[in-house]
C-alpha cells in the first residue's frame, strides 16, 4: 500500500500509448511504441499536467490563492502552471528569464492568454528575482506558493511514480506487453525521478533512460537519485537511490539547451512525416534524436520493445525563436 497524497484531478488520463510502426520500419529496429503524455488535455498538455495534479492540491491544502513558478522564456512548465491556476480560481505569477520581446509568440504567447501575470529577469538573478517575488506576493496577502522548476519536487514527482502504475496496468494494447526500456527528455528531473520510484513501487523491471536535455550526466543522476528518494519516502515506501541506479545518457546536449542540431531537426521530421506526432525543439526533439541514434549505434538491440514517453512541449514550434528552422 502506498500513501494517497491530495490530487486534483485535470489530466485526461490514461494517455494513450501507440505503435510507431512506420517508424519502426524506417529504423529497421527495436518495436517502438509512444506514451502520449503530449495529450494530458491541460492548455495543449505535456509531462507538467501529472506534477500539476498533486502540486495545484497541495496549494490548496495549504490555502494558497497564487502560484508562482520561474522557467525559461518558452517554458512548457509555466504555461501548464498558469492553466492549472486559471482552472482552480488561483492567480499566478511566472519568473522569467529573458528579455521580454516586442510580441510573445508560442508558449509565451499562451501564458498570457491564460491570465499569468510575468516577472522578468537575467538567468544570474532568477533565484533571487523568485524569491523577491514571493516576498512581495506575501506581504501583498496574495497568498503565494512557490513551485520549484520544472515542478520537480517530491510531490510533484509523486505525478510520474503514478504514471508508472498506469502504465503496467495499462499494458501496451492491453496485452499486458511491458516495455524493455523507456526512453524519455529529462531536465529538472522530476518525471525521471517519478518514473524510477514508481518503477521500484510498481515493480517495473525494464530501464528508465533520460536523454539529458541540459546538463552533464554525472549532476543529473545525483539529483535524480535524490529526489527518486524523497518521492518513494513521500508515497510511504522505503527505496533509497543512489546515483548509479539513475540511467542517463549526455551524448546529446549539442549546443546547450534550446539550441536544435541536424539530428534533432531530423527526428522532428521523421515523428512528423511518419506518424503524425509533433515533437518539441527543446526536449522531445533532443530525446528522440538520441533514441533514433543510439537504434542506429544497436545500443538500443533491434529485439527490444521501447516505449518513448512523449513529454509534449509543441507549442514552442510556434516560437518566434525557430521560425524558419522547419
Ligand atoms: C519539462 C519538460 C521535460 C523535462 O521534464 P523534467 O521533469 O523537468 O525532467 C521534458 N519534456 C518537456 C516537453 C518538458 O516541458
């Protein structure tokens, strides 16, 4: 038995999962199924709808009337935040890093709309511009409560431990097949960290591999390991990590966060005009690029069954930042 946290239910779960075949075929590889987390229904969904249910819920409890989060300027966390408070009658503030542009395009341009209200800031000041700006929404009695980057506490990773369960109840096509691997963007790593507690909860046996999307592997398996840690303790089972548990692979991180290389423009491509799906430029764009080279390299073996958990993120297509690069 696990603990039940406080959830509030806004995701349109399960998320689907479905056969790549074509593909499949054009890798002459491994089975390749997708998670379909990039419909979780929130303000276009993506992976920041499951943290939303549990961290929006504990907000309440704790009776806040404000959300404040920070982000980068195209951050798919800030525009499922500022849904998931618009849908709860709460206010939200975002912290930005960036210049404001002349017009917001993309994820920006959503977070308006939703009735976010932005704090600019520089990438050196970020912490202490959040920080200020809970000091502020505080004393100004807005009842403020502060979700970490990326939504990647223990409580919010809680989100991605349940997602584990769905997924070995749901089976692919109901057959009860379970994939050998998952293969998925990680970041604040909070969705890894989910995955990993909730693959030790609900028994799942196969790898958790996270394309870096950001940071060196070494740095990210600690943070992983630790707050994998803190979300089974939270949920009431004891599984400490250690970072060599964590599975990450940093071949990928090109030109640093948000800048697109040749092989993540050719996997947008190839999910695009082979089965429909929009990838992201900054995360599912560089986690399919290291799935569809590591299939080609056999590190990932022609005989697997993969499961590319598709963390969503389309909207930042629409940024003004890559316009020209399709
Ligand atoms: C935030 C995000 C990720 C990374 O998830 P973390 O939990 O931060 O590691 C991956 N893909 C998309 C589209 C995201 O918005």
């Amino acid at each position: 038995m696990i603990n039940t946290l406080p959830r509030i239910q806004m995701a349109h779960l399960p998320t689907a999962i479905e056969f790549a075949h074509r593909l499949t075929e054009h890798l002459n590889g491994p089975r390749i199924y997708i998670k379909r987390d990039d419909q979780t229904g929130l303000a276009l969904g993506g992976n920041k709808t499951r943290k939303l249910e549990f961290l929006t819920a504990d907000a309440l409890a704790h009776g806040a009337r404000t959300l404040i989060t920070a982000g980068a300027l195209q951050s798919n966390h800030c525009r499922q935040t500022a849904a998931a408070a618009a849908r709860n009658g709460l206010a939200c503030i975002l912290v930005l890093a960036g210049q404001p542009p002349d017009t917001a395009s993309g994820n920006l341009l959503l977070d308006g709309l939703l009735g976010a209200k932005i704090t600019w800031c520089s990438r050196e000041t970020r912490e202490q511009t959040l920080q200020d700006t809970f000091d502020r929404a505080s004393a100004d009695g807005l009842y403020p409560y502060l979700i970490p980057y990326g939504g990647s506490n223990a409580i919010g990773a809680a989100g991605y431990a349940m997602a584990i369960g769905e997924l070995m109840e749901q089976g692919i096509e109901s057959n009860a097949v379970v994939p050998d691997r998952i293969v998925f963007a990680s970041s604040s790593g909070g969705t890894q960290a989910g995955l990993v507690a909730g693959g030790q909860i609900f028994g799942y046996t196969g790898k958790i591999l996270g394309i870096s999307v950001d940071e060196n592997a070494q740095d990210l398996k600690e943070r992983v390991a630790d707050l994998a840690s803190a979300t089974g303790e939270l949920l009431g089972v004891q599984c400490p990590f250690v970072p060599a548990d964590i599975l990450v692979n940093d071949d990928y991180l090109g030109g640093g966060y948000g800048v697109m290389g040749g092989l993540e423009i050719e996997s947008i491509r190839l999910f695009a005009s082979l089965e429909g799906i929009l990838l992201d430029p900054v995360y599912t764009g560089r986690a399919a690029a290291g799935m569809i080279d590591l299939v080609r390299k056999k590190v990932i073996a022609p005989d697997e069954t993969v499961l590319f958990w598709h963390t969503g993120g389309a909207p930042a297509l629409f940024a003004d930042a890559y316009r020209g690069e399709f």
